[in-house]
C-alpha cells in the first residue's frame, strides 16, 4: 500500500487506509496478533457488509504512534482475517483507520501532493470576518 497513514505499534509499523465514516478503527485477528494485542469477545453483533451479523470483538492497543504523535489506548474492532478484505492484503495492511484517531491528532490534512499531514492544530489566524474586529 503505497498511500495511507503509517504508524506503529509496540515498535511493529503498518500502513493503513483511513474512513473518515467508520465510527471505529479495524484490523485483522492476525494483525492483532502481529501486533502483540489482547483480543477480547463483547456480548454484541454487528451487520457486515454482506449482510450478516458477526459477533463483535475488540482490542486496545497502549500506544499508537505517527512520527512524535502518541495516541494512548486506541480501540480497534477485530474481524477475521481469512475474509474480504483482510485476506486480500498483506501483513501491515490489513486494517483501516477511523474518525476517533483522525480526530484526534487535531489537524489531519491531505495535501495537493497526496501526502498527509497530521499534528496539532495551527495557530489561529485573525481573519477580517471573525467577531470582535
């Protein structure tokens, strides 16, 4: 995957797409595994796009990291891996990265270029049309 927001966990890297309209961050059973993270079942299902409802579980990883960005106790949902899409994608791809950690960084811009950019928000700006001029 050439294009996609790298990151690492537990010092292992993996690039993933970003959805800025999945209410949670996903990966693969065997990435979590890659990544050394607990798994854990929760009393819920959930509606895949197929149609089906699968049983629900999650896992949190204590730290994710993009470049001096640390993002503590990151959820992530697990899905099989030996289902589409997962099974079409190699290890340290096989996942997708939500709105919650988009979120969080503050600022997450993808430039004309098509890279990211990512980092605390910039310093405000006194435009001519804000209140108080």
């Amino acid at each position: 995957m050439k294009n996609g927001l790298q990151f690492s966990i537990h010092g292992l890297e993996a690039t993933y797409w970003f959805d800025t309209g999945a209410n949670s961050s996903i990966l693969s059973e065997s990435e979590a595994r890659r990544f050394g993270l607990r798994v854990r079942d929760v009393a819920t299902k959930v509606s895949v796009s197929a149609g089906a409802r699968v049983g629900l579980r999650i896992a949190v990883a204590d730290e994710l990291s993009i470049g001096s960005i640390r993002l503590k106790n990151v959820e992530f949902l697990v899905f099989p891996h030996d289902q589409p899409p997962f099974n079409q994608q190699t290890p340290g791809s096989r996942g997708l990265i939500g709105i919650p950690v988009l979120l969080a960084f503050e600022r997450f811009v993808w430039t004309a270029d098509k890279k990211f950019e990512v980092g605390s928000k910039p310093a405000s700006r006194n435009l001519p049309w804000e209140l108080g001029d």
